[in-house]
C-alpha cells in the first residue's frame, strides 16, 4: 500500500497517517543565535534513532531572514513557530522544504513565546515568558482563544526560565522544560517536578534545555531534549524512571553555539505515543456530543479501585464543578454533564476543560459548550 493511500485511509477513519507526511514522520528543529544577532535561525530535521539528520535552511520573513523560537508541528504536519526577540508575538507558518515562513494574522503586542506544542485537540498552546503562562490559539488566525493561564509551583507564581519549550504526548500528557523538567497540567497551569539532569554532557556541563519533543514511533517512549549549554547536543530520556539519557546528536551545526533554540513534533494521537503508562492505565475518552447543548455524556475507565476525580475547570485553571469524586470502582464509568456550575446556574457558552485526577496522572478533554 502507497504512503498516499495510506494518508487517505487515515482521513477517512479520523486520525493521521504518520507515513503521509515528512513533518509527521520526523522531529524538527530550530537553532537560533542568543544574544539574537547574527546568525540567524537555522531550520532542521532529524529521525530520533540518530540515523538521519538534515539541514534545511535559514527562516526568513518577506525576504528577511529572522530569529524563530516557538517552534510547533500541527496534526497535518504544517510547521508554525513565533518571531524571536521583539516581543511581538508574530506567527509564522513555515515552509518544511525551503524554510520560507509566512505570518499568520497580527502580532501580538508585549508577547514572548519561547516554547510551543499542539495539544491533542489540534490548539496551538505557547509559554508567554512575559506573563509566565501557558496561552491557547487559534493556528488560523494567531489570536487567542481563552484568557492565559498562569503557570504555578507548590501554589506559587513560576518564573518562566528564558529558554523554555513544551510537548505534548499523544495521550495529552504535557512537559515543559529547560532545567529542570516539570509536568503540567494544561487545566490548571500546574506543575510538578518531572526530572533535573544535573550529569555533565559531552562538553562538560550538564544539560540545559532549549527544546522538547515526542518521537513519532509509538514503541519509542522518549522525550528528546535539544541541549543548548555550550556545544549544542540532542539528548533522548525514558519518560518513565528513572529516565535513563542517551546522546542522540553531538554538535549539531557547529560554527556557532545557539543558546536558544526549539525542537517540535506530532505524536500520532492514535496511539499513546511516548506515554510510559502500563496498558491498564486510567483512561479518560472524548465526550459525546461534543460540542454540546444542553448535556454531553463523559466516560473514563479504571483499572482498578482507586482514588479519583473527575472534575470540569475554565480556561483560566478555576475550578468549576466536580462531576465526580473519591474511591471508585475498577471498570467504566459514565457521567453526566449539563453545562452548569457547582451552585447549578447554566455556565456561559464556549471551552472547558474536563480533568480526570488519579494518583498515577492526570488527564485533560476540551468541552465545548454552544449556545
């Protein structure tokens, strides 16, 4: 069977065919100079088993070439990344084969996205390093669709580092890192301590994160960090502990040291791609009717009896009503939800986040309520 025909049998049964594209097939890279000066921002892919790495070319914008961070893959495998360093938070869709980028609507004025990842609902979600806050948009247009949310640690506003980069697995579980890791819950804006690599690299210095992706290969249960301490490394964890690091590239471009750079990549959503969970792991799966008026019906599975939460929350991480909580029995579970809060008045129309909490993770579906 053809890579073309494959892509339009996955069409046709929803999800994406990873062989349909280079984008999906593939993580990419952006190595930008830090101070932002010349050179610029150098565009590149690379297979995560170390056996292919490519240059593609300098980013350039109308003819000029720019600094780029934020770089992200969409579900069809379209590059977008922002205009570095002028606080403007400039959207660009990039061209994979000749790294020719095009903005996509206004800059945002007072916005610096150093990271940026779509999650499993197809949002572009960015860290705005001025408001230290996870920010929700539309691909299509480069405008928000939800009011930032604040990024916290042990309940406390977090500083986010200056070089910084999201990713987001294909179970929903999202990374966010530079040194150390941390977790976060993309309906809340918390997080928790994922891992902190405090071994020396090849140059000597212990790693420092720039960029962060998920490998495409559903057996392959990493997540690859582009080091950018001195000599620019990409480094490969086990998600699951003790996340055990392998050298997938040394060096990469040399001539110049980035300090500051991005990786991105499209997991395939229809498998758990770099979720080192057991096959008996809680499940949360999409509400039906979805978007829904006047009630929309939530199903999630447990393997056992345990402690959970199933529990709905706005955009801004404020809890809105809990649709189900403590020890609950192995096996399915079905739930109710009819649009309204924990004082039961009808909440307003448009997105919310529903939230399964276990001890062994957490895990987020959109929910959109219509008019």
């Amino acid at each position: 069977m053809t890579a073309r025909l494959l892509a339009l049998v996955g069409v046709l049964v929803g999800f994406s065919v990873a062989l349909a594209s280079p984008a999906l097939a593939e993580i990419w890279g952006i190595k930008t100079h830090d101070p932002l000066s010349e050179p610029p921002s150098t565009l590149f892919r690379f297979t995560p088993d170390g056996a292919s790495f490519t240059v593609v070319g300098i980013v350039t914008l109308e003819g000029v070439q720019v600094e780029v961070d934020g770089l992200a893959v969409a579900p069809g495998g379209d590059l977008y990344a922002y205009v570095a360093g002028n606080a403007s938070g400039q959207l660009i869709a990039i061209d994979p084969v000749t790294a020719v980028a095009t903005a996509v609507g206004q800059p945002l004025s007072g916005r610096e996205i150093r990271g940026a990842a779509f999650d499993r609902d197809g949002t572009l979600v960015g860290l705005d390093a001025f408001a230290s806050a996870l920010v929700r948009v539309d691909a299509a247009t480069g405008l928000p669709t939800a009011p930032d949310l604040p990024l916290t640690l042990d309940g406390q506003p977090f500083a986010l580092p200056f070089s910084a980069d999201l990713a987001i697995t294909a179970g929903g579980r999202a990374i966010l890192g530079a040194r150390p890791l941390y977790e976060v819950d993309l309906a809340t804006g918390a997080l928790t301590l994922f891992l902190d690599d405090a071994e020396p690299g090849p140059d000597g210095i212990a790693p420092h994160g720039a960029g962060l992706a998920v490998p495409t290969d559903p057996l392959d249960a990493r997540i690859v960090l582009y080091d950018v301490s001195f000599a620019d490394d990409l480094f490969a964890y086990d998600l699951a502990p003790p996340h055990a690091r392998t050298l997938v590239f040394g060096d990469i471009i040399p001539g110049y040291n980035a300090g500051r750079g991005d990786l991105g990549s499209w997991p395939d959503p229809g498998t758990a791609v770099g979720d080192p969970l057991p096959p008996d792991a809680p499940e949360l799966l999409p509400a039906v009717p979805n978007p829904f008026n006047p009630r929309t019906e939530i199903v999630f599975r447990l393997a056992r009896t345990q402690p959970a939460q199933l529990a709905v929350f706005d955009l801004r991480g404020r809890l809105v009503r809990v649709l189900r909580a403590g020890v609950l029995t192995g096996g399915e579970h079905r739930v109710s939800w009819d649009g309204t809060g924990a004082d039961g008045r009808r909440l307003p129309s448009g997105s919310y986040l529903c939230r399964l909490a276990t001890p062994e993770g957490a895990w987020s579906r959109a929910l959109m309520l219509a008019k």
